[in-house]
C-alpha cells in the first residue's frame, strides 16, 4: 500500500473505536474511558492531516521545485498538537469531581477496551513499519500516536478490573493516560520541529557518507559535507578535492558518486556535488570572447582568450585558423575552453583531445556568469586586471 492508504486505515480505525469507547464511557461513566474516546477522536483529526500531508507532499511543480517535502513535518507538528488538546482535557476532568463507574455495564466496557487495545497495538506495529519502509515521518508519527492509544487502553482496562475488586481508581489512571500522551507529544514536537530549523541528520548516516565519498581514490578530501531531512527525504551538499586533471572524468567520477550515494542511502533525494582540483595549478580555464566582450558564439571568431587560474592572462586573438587557435589553448595547458560551440575543423578537434582539453559550450553572454557553469569552487573570479582593456599587441 502507498502512504496515503495507510492514513485512510488509520482514520478508519480510529473513528471506530472513538464511535465504540463513547458509547462505553456513557453506559459506564468512566473518566479514562470517555478520556480515551477523546484521543481516538482526535486521532482521526490527526490521520485527517496526515493523509492530506502525505497526499500532497511529493509533488513538485515550478514554483516549488524541490517538493513539500516539509508539509509531512508540519502534519506531524498538527498531530502533537492534537496530543496535547487530549492530555489537557483529561487531566481537567481527572482533577474535577469524584468519578464512580457503573458495574452493570462493566463487561461491555471490557470487551470494546480490550478490541481497541489490540487493534491499536496492530495497526501502530503495521503503520510504523510501511512509515519507515516508505520514508514518511508523518506515519511513524501517526503510529507512535495510535501506540499511545494502546498504552492508554491497557490503563483503562487495569482501571475496569479494579472495579471488580471493589476499587474505585479511575481518576488516577486516568491521569497516567494524560501523562503518557503528554510525552508522546513533545517528542513529536522536539524531533519534528528540529526538522524544520535544518537540524544535521544523525552522525551515523553522515559516517555512510563518507565511506562512500572516501572509497574513491580520486577524492583527496571532503571539504564540506551538509545534509539536512525534509519529510523523510534527505538533501546533501558536498564539497570535494579532487585529483585529476582531466575534465571528462572528473564529470564521469562525481556522477558515479552520486549514483553509489543514493543507492546506499536510500533517503537520499538530491545530492549537490561541488568539486575542486587537488592542485590548482593544473587547473586553468579560457574564455572564447568575441570584440564585444562577449562570449564568442563561434570557435573561429574569437578575437580574445581570458585564461583563469593561478596566472590570470588576457590574449588577443589574431589567429583566423581554428587549427593555429586550437594550438594556442593547447599550449597554454588550458583544462577547459568555453565558447559557443566547438570548433568545425576535425584537425582543431584532433589538437584540443591531444592536449586533454574541453570545450564547454554554453548560450551565456557573460564570460564571468559562463565561467561559473563550469565548475564551482575552482577560483575566485574577482580579479579586477583580466577585465582592464588590453592593447591592440598581437599575440
């Protein structure tokens, strides 16, 4: 069953046993009883929210392109809440005047205490298990709110029997019912609302991480490792050194890291993978620009290169030939070339695969802004000289 079939199971048995305990509690005047119904009904309340959440949580449209994940959370916040409405009402009504349950409707009282007990106690072992099978903390906290109506049950039940000793102790279990609710509600609070102020997930699943990051040889360092849950999904930002030169399989590399990572961290919905060189000298970019300043949108009309790196240049271009232009990158020990398209002559080509180079095509206009496609992290783009005019000197 998906996720919102169990919060439709769940109201269904909720609001029977809410149906089934008011009845019980009028025929035999118990307070832990009537208190009981009370938290069944607002268990229902509670699924309510839960199946609207879970209904509406995994879809991503434009203006929210990373989902609503979050309303699971808030669902689970709702849910708590309704916890708290129940513990309060029954602590009042336990504090208030002496309570005396009825014995001629006792074994009425018995027998629907008893099915709610083990109805609970069903539905919560079977909620909690779909909830962390599918990722839903709205379930698990649905089923943890349905265990407390079980515990609760069990009270009142020891409440019944004692009546049949000649005790009279409903008012006390029903306070222990309320006390027990209570507890469960500012757990769901506390987890729930961590959630939403970005709490790191747990240093167990952060330790995964990192083995799958570090069992490839080409990661030299985990420089920045975040990972935030949202509705039972994990999101992760991980910035790498890594060693290499060669543009294409560093690409082919972070793509494998994300693959292993999701499939060993199955929560994982979105991983952000930012990368630096282990040695920024080897790393050098260069810019195609044409006499506009703009990024050239053909490899033969570039009349300017921008080299970024450790030694920022700014070449002019007098090169018509794609081939002599090609030889010029090649000779500079550039990793990457950004220009609008790659080169048309096969023996251009030929040069730029020599020399390990890769042209990055892109529509942007702005050398800076193209810059920044390529590769996050690399260097800092805020050296003022490569932008000063150059002179009208050849290379």
């Amino acid at each position: 069953m998906k996720k919102h079939h169990w919060a439709l199971v769940s109201l269904s048995v909720n609001l029977l046993q809410a149906l089934l305990k008011f009845v019980a509690g009028f025929l035999t005047g118990s307070l832990s009883m009537i208190g009981e119904a009370v938290h069944s009904l607002s268990d229902s309340f509670a699924s309510v929210v839960a199946f609207i959440t879970i209904k509406f949580s995994d879809r991503k449209t434009k203006k929210f392109p990373y989902g609503l994940y979050r309303l699971e959370n808030l669902g689970s916040i709702v849910i708590a809440f309704f916890l708290l409405l129940t513990a309060y009402e029954m602590i009042k009504r336990a504090l208030g005047e002496e309570v005396f349950i009825k014995e001629e409707f006792l074994g009425l009282g018995l027998v629907v205490i008893v099915f709610s007990l083990f109805s609970s106690l069903g539905l919560s072992f079977l909620e909690r298990r779909a909830g962390k099978r599918l990722n839903s903390p709205t379930l698990v906290a649905d089923s943890y709110h349905t265990l407390t109506d079980a515990f609760g049950s069990s009270l009142v039940l020891v409440s019944l029997l004692s009546v049949q000793m000649g005790y009279q102790l409903d008012r006390y279990f029903a306070l222990g019912v309320a006390l027990l609710i209570s507890y469960t509600a500012f757990t769901i609070l506390w987890r729930e609302v961590s959630v939403l102020l970005d709490v790191s997930v747990d240093e167990e699943t952060l330790g995964k991480i990192r083995d799958v990051l570090l069992s490839f040889p080409e990661v030299k360092e985990i420089k920045g490792l975040f990972v935030r849950s949202s509705g039972g999904k994990l999101f992760a930002d991980v910035v790498l050194l890594l060693e290499g030169r060669d543009f294409m399989r560093m690409h082919q590399t972070v793509d494998s890291i994300e693959e292993l990572l999701k499939q060993e961290v199955k929560e994982l919905d979105m991983v952000f993978i930012h990368y630096e060189p282990a040695e920024e000298e080897a790393f050098r970019v260069g810019v195609l620009v044409d006499e506009k300043g703009d990024v050239c949108k053909q490899f033969e009309k570039a009349r300017e290169l921008l080299i970024f790196g450790s030694s920022p240049e700014r070449l002019s271009i007098t090169h018509e030939d794609e081939k002599d232009l090609s030889e010029l990158i090649r000779s500079k020990g550039l990793l990457v070339v950004v220009c609008g398209q790659h080169p048309l002559s096969s023996q251009a080509k030929g040069v730029l695969t020599q020399g390990g180079v890769f042209v990055w095509e892109t529509e942007e206009k702005n050398p800076y802004k193209a810059l920044r496609e390529v590769i996050y992290g690399l260097w800092s783009v805020q050296n003022k000289d490569i932008a000063k005019p150059m002179s009208d000197k050849p290379v």
